[in-house]
C-alpha cells in the first residue's frame, strides 16, 4: 500500500515539476518581453518565478531522494564488505531521516508562524515560500518509510536528467 502511495504521488510531483518549469519560463518570456519590447514592466514576475524555482528546488529534492539520485560520495560505503555496508547504508538513513524531521518541525513552525505576514508585490504571505520545505519533507518521511517496507527501493532507480511521468 504504501507503495503505491509513493509511487501516485512521485508521479504527481514529477507533473507538477514539469508544469512548474514551462510556468516559469513563460513568465519569464513575458518578462523580458514587457520590459523590453514594451516598455512596461511587469512588478510580479520575479517574486512569482522566485516562489516557483524555490518549490521546483523541495520537491524535486524528495523525488531524487526517493530515487536515490542526489549526488553523494558512496566510495566509502562501496568499498566496505556486505554486512557493513549495509549498516552504514542505514545509518547514513538515519542520519538524513534526523534531518529531514528537524527540518519538517521548524519548516511548519516558521510557516504558521508568518501567515499573517505580507510580502512582496502580490501583497502575499511569505508562507506560499516556507510551505516547501515541509510538503517536501513529509514526502520525504514517505519515502523513508517505503525503503523500509520495499528492500527494491534502496538502489538508484534511474539516471540523472531523466524524468518519466
């Protein structure tokens, strides 16, 4: 089941990354497009690009955590026998998973705590920012429990640039 939960959504993510880039390059576009060739500068598109980039950069971290394609230095790991490297795998686990938490507590505290603030020219709560870290974070904590449940999912599940819906 869980399984399944993790998979549904990691697609859904990897839509929603996808939707989010063009996003961002259209705005882009118009940017340059309103400034340059206009003369009439659009105020928002920066703060929206910004907002967008900083959400692409959370949750395509807990989809490359979940595919094991975040770069990490494993020579070590690789090097050591079986039943060592093993131990080291899931203490290097532990360690991300301590991190994670820790960074899904104060991600929602900081969060909650600045919904009454405004900011920037869409006159928007800095919240739409901070909320990346621990929508990103609790899939995170999903995919932890699924390499826990699903052995299959502690190897790298594909290569760097690619993105499969």
């Amino acid at each position: 089941m869980i399984g399944v939960v993790a998979e549904v959504s990691t697609r859904i993510v990897k839509a929603i990354l996808g939707s989010i880039m063009a996003i961002i390059v259209l705005i882009t576009l118009a940017a340059v497009w309103w400034r340059y060739v206009i003369n009439a500068p659009i105020a928002w598109t920066e703060q929206v690009s910004n907002m967008l980039f900083v959400w692409t950069v959370f949750l395509g971290s807990a989809v490359l955590y979940r595919e094991k394609l975040h770069i990490g230095v494993d020579m070590f790991v690789n090097m050591l026998p079986q039943r060592f490297s093993g131990l080291a795998f899931w203490f290097i686990e532990i360690c991300n998973l301590i991190f994670i938490v820790t960074l899904f507590i104060y991600g929602l505290k900081l969060s909650i705590d600045v919904i009454p603030q405004t900011y920037g020219a869409l006159d928007i709560t800095p919240a739409v920012y901070y909320f990346a870290a621990p929508v990103s974070c609790a899939l995170m904590i999903l995919y932890f429990i699924e390499k826990i449940v699903d052995p299959s999912k502690r190897v790298p599940t594909g290569h760097a640039g690619e993105l499969e819906f």
